[in-house]
C-alpha cells in the first residue's frame, strides 16, 4: 500500500506516507482501526462520512475506527500515521473496502 512502517507495540504502530502521488478519489473504506495523522508535506482531501478536511502541513486528523472514510491525495503527499491497535496485524490493512 506504500506505506513504511516506523515502530509497532502491541496496541499501536507508527507509519510514514511518503510522497504519495497525487490520485482520484479511491473506493470508500471502512477500517478495524483508528488513525490520528500528521501532515508533513503536500495536500489531501479525506472525506469523512459526510464531511471533507483539506488537509495540509500542519494539519492534523482522527479517522475512528469503522468510520467510512476516503483519501484523495491533491499534492505529492508526506504524513505520519499512528494506528491503534496496529493496522499490519491480522491483516487489517487488507481489511476489505466497504461499498
């Protein structure tokens, strides 16, 4: 999926999103974890529920977990995640995408 998996405990892990291309917006996803991320660099809209961030540097944001949620990266796109419990185990990043 791109990522880089920076540090992983046991009911969390830590991950760098860099420089993302920009794409269109992916399939709605639904998530057995909860994200908080940190924008580094470039721009991305995360459309959440019914409601769209622009995300920027500086910028923070919470996707709950089993919010139905999608990320379109507008600009080359650099962030760190942290995912609780840890998206690799169990496969949760291979969490199929909700319709």
């Amino acid at each position: 999926m791109g990522q880089k998996y920076l540090a992983s405990g046991i009911h969390v892990s830590l991950r760098l999103w860099e420089n993302e291309p920009p794409n269109e917006a992916k399939a709605q996803t639904q998530r057995d974890y909860e994200t908080v991320g940190y924008v580094i660099a470039g721009r991305c809209e995360l459309h959440l529920g019914e409601q769209m961030v622009l995300l920027e540097p500086g910028d923070s944001w919470v996707v709950p977990r089993g919010a139905v949620h999608i990320y379109k990266v507008l600009e080359a796109f650099t962030a760190v995640e942290a995912t609780s419990p840890p998206a690799q185990v169990k496969s949760r990043d291979e969490a199929p995408d909700a319709a």
